[in-house]
C-alpha cells in the first residue's frame, strides 16, 4: 500500500473513494466478486463493455441525430463515415 501510495497517489487515492464510497451491499458484491475473479480481468471486462457502450451511443448518434444527417446521408453511409 505504502509503494502504491508513493508512485501513484492520486488513482489510489481515488480507487480507494470509490470503494470506501460504496453501499455496504454493492461492498459485498465487489467483495465477492474478487474471489471468484481477478481484479485484472474485471477491469479489462469493465474496459471492453465501457468501449462497447461508447461505440454504441455513438452510433445512436450518427443515426438518430438531426446533425449527422449533413455528414450521413443515408444508414447506408455508416459505413462510408
């Protein structure tokens, strides 16, 4: 903790309000959850859906949005763009 601490204060610092920060229940997930999985593959899980989810909204733009429709003229054109 004390090496963490002195070559990364401010992500552990901010890791550790996170957790500290949780319901005493959602503490118990997390609690749980590390052991069954490692911390390293819930954070690459948590990297991969946070991407999926970013891509997917921005996909809803490009097609929902009124703005896009100047650069896609077409659903078609997603694939252009």
């Amino acid at each position: 903790m004390r090496e963490a601490l002195r070559h990364n204060p401010d992500s552990l610092t901010q890791i550790l309000h996170a957790v500290v920060g949780l319901p005493k229940e959602k503490q118990n997930q997390f609690s749980s959850l590390l052991e069954r999985t490692e911390l390293s593959s819930i954070i690459s899980a948590s990297s991969l859906i946070a991407d999926r989810i970013a891509f997917l909204r921005t996909l809803e733009q490009a097609v929902f949005d009124p703005r896009w429709s100047k650069v896609i003229r077409e659903r078609g054109g997603l694939q252009d763009a």
